[in-house]
C-alpha cells in the first residue's frame, strides 16, 4: 500500500505542474486564471498569448499525463515501499494517470485552481488508448471545423470513448471499459461551465476555425 500511495502522490505532484501559469508569468507577467475564460490550459492561453506558449504548453501537459500512466506507474523502488496492493497494471496506470489529472485541475501549487485536464487526460489516454485517441482526435478536428467551439469539440471526443473501447475490444467488461465510461463523465463535469455557456449562446467560438461550415 506504502508503493501505491507514493506512486498516486509522485503522479499528482506531476500533474500539478502548472505549465501555463508559469508560462505566462514568463513570457507577459501574467496570471492566466485572471485573463479569457480564467482557466488555466493551453486553449486560454491561446486566446491570450497566442499558439506559440499555448503549443508549448499543451505539450508538456500531454507529457504529464503519459508520464504518470506509462513510467510513474511502473517504478517499484527496487522493492524498498513493498508492493502494490492489485496485480492488474492497467488499473495502477489508470490510477496514476488520474492522480495526474486531478493534480493539473487541482493544482497544489496554483490554489488548487488549475486547467479542466484535456491535456493531462490526453497524454494518459495516448497510452492506455492509442486507437481510441486517433479517432478521438479526429472527432474533436472536426466538430471544431464545423461549430467552433474547443469544450464542445473535446465533450464529444471523449464521449465516443465508450463505443470505440467497445467495437475494439467486443466488451465494457473489463478495467479499460469500465474506465472508458468514466473518462465522459469526469470530462462533462469539469466542462459544465461550457455546457452551460453553450446553452445560453454565450461560448468562446474560433470563427477561424469552421472551415466546414456553410457559406
């Protein structure tokens, strides 16, 4: 238990990097939580900075989500902690994976105000999803060419994380399915501001990018 604690802690503190409160406080001395839409993510930072810092930043916060699920999950400390409560390894990157997450929205070293967890959920995903990522992304392209609009692009990505896990692998019944159905749910929970600003016509469009709308 003593191996699983340290390995959720040593994932959470990854997590809680806060790569685009320190990126903006380098590059224009500002505290993104206090500009845009007030989150702390790439998709604010490019509203405000532009993509060269918000590129920059979504990179590492995808870096930290893989790192927890594919190597923190993996570290045994020559056996010096003990070991893992549960033999299943998948269920130990999920784990640390979603400590990293929470870390990234609940950042210890911001005030535990931080990002909605896109990044750090994505770079987690890339591993324990690969296929499912792929279509994922493609899915959030184009619902942004069409509407505009990042949280909705990125709500009905994840959201079709179940039917892919499904049509993949014949079955929910497993560690991965079960998770699949979780990842939409933690992800409409930290976007239920968007969904609400959607609702109301007052979201944050990227008119730019609805090359697939009609004219």
């Amino acid at each position: 238990m003593i191996l699983l604690l340290t390995l959720l802690l040593l994932s959470y503190l990854a997590g809680s990097t806060p790569t685009s409160i320190i990126v903006c406080r380098l590059v224009a001395g500002i505290d993104i939580r206090e500009h845009g839409s007030g989150n702390a993510g790439g998709t604010n930072v490019f509203r405000t900075l532009g993509w060269k810092p918000a590129l920059f930043v979504t990179l590492v916060d995808i870096f930290k989500g893989w790192l927890a699920a594919a190597l923190i999950a993996r570290w045994t400390f020559g056996g010096a902690l003990g070991g893992l409560p549960v033999n299943d390894p998948i269920l130990v990157a999920i784990l640390c994976g979603t400590a990293a997450v929470l870390g990234h929205t609940y950042t210890i070293f911001g005030g535990f105000r931080g990002g909605k967890g896109i990044g750090t959920l994505a770079g987690m995903l890339l591993y324990l999803f690969p296929v499912a990522v792929l279509i994922g992304l493609c899915v959030w392209v184009v619902v942004l060419m069409l509407w505009g609009y990042v949280g909705l692009s990125s709500i009905t990505a994840v959201t079709c994380f179940p039917l892919i896990t499904w049509l993949q692998y014949g079955t929910l019944n497993s560690t991965l399915g079960i998770f699949s159905i979780i990842i939409p749910l933690f992800i409409w929970f930290t976007h239920r501001g968007n969904v609400v600003r959607l609702l109301n016509g007052t979201e944050n469009r990227f008119e730019k990018a609805m090359v697939l709308r009609r004219r």
